[in-house]
C-alpha cells in the first residue's frame, strides 16, 4: 500500500535530477546564463548539486520499496 507514493516520489526527484542536471550541463557547454544575475561558475556549482541531491533522493526513495 505505502509503495505507491514512494515509487511516486523516487521517480518525480530522479526525474527532476536527472532534467536539472542535463540542463545545466548545455547551459554550462554553450556559456550562456544558469541564472541571471549570478556568476556562471556559482550558478552552475549549485544547480548541479541540486540535480545531484535530488538524484540522490530519488534513488533513496526507490530504493526503500
């Protein structure tokens, strides 16, 4: 019964992870903004920890079925 909302989560975080992650790395190859208004390297440090935290997580989550 409680697998459902956790094979829920665990795939909207991996999605979310692996998207942000991806994302950024174009951005990052094509030197153009992650954020407006922040220096490209800070900008792309965090975003790529929140992809990989949010990976992390996902997994986590599918994991503990």
């Amino acid at each position: 019964m409680e697998s459902g909302p956790a094979i829920f989560t665990g795939a909207v975080f991996a999605l979310f992870g692996a998207v942000l992650l991806g994302w950024t790395a174009l951005r990052a190859r094509r030197r153009e903004p992650v954020a407006l208004g922040v220096r490209q390297s800070l900008a792309a440090t965090l975003a790529t920890g929140a992809a990989l935290g949010s990976l992390a997580l996902g997994t986590w989550c599918l994991t503990r079925l």
